[in-house]
C-alpha cells in the first residue's frame, strides 16, 4: 500500500509563507500525476497545483504568482511553497498522486490564514 504523509500545515497570518511536504512510502514511483489539492468548508476539492507528464506543471489560476510545487525524488517527497497568503486560501490541503488505475490521497493538514 502507497502511503502519502502530508506536513507543515498550521495557523499564519496574512501575507506570510508555509511549506507544505508530503511524503511518499516507497523509494521507487513511477506516478503519472502528483500534486496538491485543498477542500475549503462547505466546498469541494479542488486542485491547487500539479505535476503531470514529467515535470510539466499546473497552477489553479488563484495560486499562480503566489504558490510553487517543488519535489525532491532522493526524498520520495513533494513540496508546496505558499507566499502571499489569503484568509481564501484557509482549507485542508491534500497530497495527491496517480499510479496507473490508482488514486492515492494523504490524510491532510490544515491551513488556517487569519486577516
């Protein structure tokens, strides 16, 4: 079973920075998509940030400028840089990868930005 561990979530003003990792079980992966998503409350999940086909990349247009996904394979682990916050960006944020017919999800930390 594929584990994903995600860290570094807490509580920040606004207009501050939090690291986001998220740690995968295995040293070996081959994953066709591993990103980030965030479920505000009373919202549904929605994809913050991406990578796909290698090292392409995608930003949800209200994160772009302000967020950065980064990976380190020696460490099987994946980063999420966030600048900038907003109170919009308070929500539990999740680890993500797709392996073949597979969907694995972290169990999710949560970011809390106050105004």
């Amino acid at each position: 079973q594929v584990q994903l561990v995600e860290s570094g979530g807490g509580l920040v003003q606004a207009g501050g920075s939090l690291r986001l990792s998220c740690a995968a079980s295995a040293n070996i992966f081959s994953f066709n998509a591993m990103g980030w998503y965030r479920q505000a409350s009373g919202k549904q999940r929605e994809l913050v940030a991406a990578y796909t086909n290698g090292a392409s990349t995608h930003y949800a247009d209200s994160v772009k400028g302000r967020f950065t996904i980064s990976r380190d394979n020696a460490k099987n682990t994946m980063y999420l840089q966030m600048n900038s916050l907003k109170p919009e960006d308070t929500a539990v944020y999740y680890c993500g990868a797709l392996l073949g017919t597979y969907t694995y999800w972290g169990q999710g930390t949560q970011v809390t930005v106050s105004s």
